[in-house]
C-alpha cells in the first residue's frame, strides 16, 4: 500500500493542485525521506524556484516534472501520503518530515510514519522523459499498449507463479498485495497458477480482469484499510475496499460462489482467494 490506483489517484490531485505553482522554500526535516540526497540543503537546492510543469506516474511512482527538466520522484511506499494546503499555518500531522512551500503560500506535506517512503529529484534529462532509476520498471497495466500479448510475452516465458509474476514490477509495474489478490480473484485463476502453464484463454481473462479491476478502483478513489494511512491529496479516504471480493475476507462467504474465503501465506505475504472460484 498505495498501489497503482491509490498512487494514480494521488497524481490526479496534484495535477489539479501543483500543476504551475513554484516552490519557494522546503523543509526537510526527515533524513530517511530524502535517502538519495546528502542532506536537506541538496535536496532544497534541487527543488526551490522550480515551477512544477506536469504530474506523471510510473507504475506506484509519482513524477512532478519541473521547468528544468529534472524530475522529482516520490513513492509512498506503505504510509506515505502527500497532503495539499492552501493555509501553510495549518498544523502540520504527526510525522510530516517534507514540506514544500509555493510561492502562493501554499504547501504540500509529505507525511509518512513508517518513514519507508522517499522523494528524490532525478536530474537525468532524456527526450523521452524517461526517470533512468526507473528504468527496471514492466509496463503499465492500464495502458492501451499492454495488450493480451504483451502480458503473455511477460508471463509465460517465466516459471514462476502468478502472484509472484503479478507483483514483480519489472514484469508489470504497479500491482501489489491488493490488487493482485482482486486481479487473481477476478480471472478465476490461483495465485499459485504457473506462469508457463498460461493458455492464451487465460492470459486474456487475467488482462481483461487486470484492467477491470485497476479502473474500478481508481474510479473510487482507492482502497483505504483499516490503518487509515492511504488518503488523497485532500485527506479523503478511498471506497474501493468495500469492493473487495477476496482481499482481507477471509472466513466470510465467496460473493459468487458462498465458499469460504481462504488465505494463506505466500511468497511472503498474506493471500486471499476462493478455493472454489480459483483454480
């Protein structure tokens, strides 16, 4: 957690929100959430007087591309959460370790209590935009160029098992314990299905699962647990987990077949699936 669509919902705030504003000064009290830098001065100096020109994302990466054509990079990893204020007097939430004022007075706060989260500015400049510390990352799941056969290209050649496939970002970039359990769920197959084994039938139900699943949720704004440690850039809680047809059900009753939701350990990390759905 945040996975693609939390990460996707995320951008979509700062775009309304960051987009052409410069910032004028930064706080970086948190040294573990600016890792890659030598210190707060590095970092401030990278990003002060910068104006934000665009918000991409790449797989749970956030991309705010300044008008020097460096890149500042963040990742929530699992509490991080990045919070827009227009009142910089507002108090700031336990655990804010970067601060990014605009020259409007506005802020943006980067909070996070497990401290695993990062931003860094990628000065690597390339015609294509491209973030070479990312350049290991799979293919987007939602992009109308991840086609059926380039899952399959991904996929099949590995013997590996799905949910370790589905969650490997260099394979596809984005999907983690949520959705891959959602996806799996929704394609009707294990989580413990053999890559190699795909038919061409299967790869096509999981894409179409994949890509069903990931709208679904970014449309509702992402899925907040029980930790309460995803929201939006407003604070906002995401609905999708009431969504869920397996992820954190287990021992309530299949919403398509009544079997009993099952998880288990696996690769590491708890695993939802219906026994009699998923084969």
């Amino acid at each position: 957690m945040p996975e693609l669509p939390e990460v996707e919902v995320v951008r979509r705030g700062l775009a309304r929100g960051v987009v052409g504003r410069t910032v004028d000064a930064v706080e970086a009290t948190g040294a573990r959430s600016i890792r890659r830098h030598a210190d707060a001065d590095e970092f401030g100096g990278a990003v002060v007087g910068r104006t934000v020109r665009r918000v991409d994302r790449r797989g749970k990466y956030l991309l705010l591309r300044l008008d020097d054509d460096s890149v500042l990079v963040a990742h929530l990893r699992m509490s991080g959460q990045l919070i827009l204020t227009a009142d910089a007097t507002r108090p700031r939430a336990r655990h804010t370790h970067v601060v990014l004022t605009f020259t409007d007075g506005g802020q943006l706060r980067f909070v996070d209590p497990r401290t695993f989260g990062e931003l860094f500015v990628s000065a690597t400049r390339s015609r294509d935009g491209a973030v070479v510390e990312l350049a290991s990352l799979g293919p987007e799941p939602l992009d109308r160029a991840t086609t059926p056969a380039v899952l399959a290209a991904r996929l099949t050649p590995r013997r590996t098992r799905l949910k370790s496939a589905l969650l490997d970002q260099r394979t596809i970039a984005g999907i983690g314990n949520i959705y891959g359990d959602e996806i799996a769920f929704r394609a009707g197959l294990r989580h413990d299905h053999r890559t190699d084994s795909l038919t061409p039938a299967e790869v096509a139900r999981l894409h179409a699962a994949m890509v069903e699943v990931l709208d679904a949720a970014v449309r509702c704004g992402g899925s907040s647990l029980a930790d309460g440690q995803y929201v939006d850039v407003d604070g906002r809680a995401g609905t999708y987990q009431h969504e869920h047809a397996v992820f954190a059900r287990a021992g309530e009753p299949c919403l398509r077949c009544g079997r009993t939701i099952e998880r288990v350990r696996f690769a590491g990390r708890s695993t939802h699936f219906c026994p009699g759905c998923q084969h």
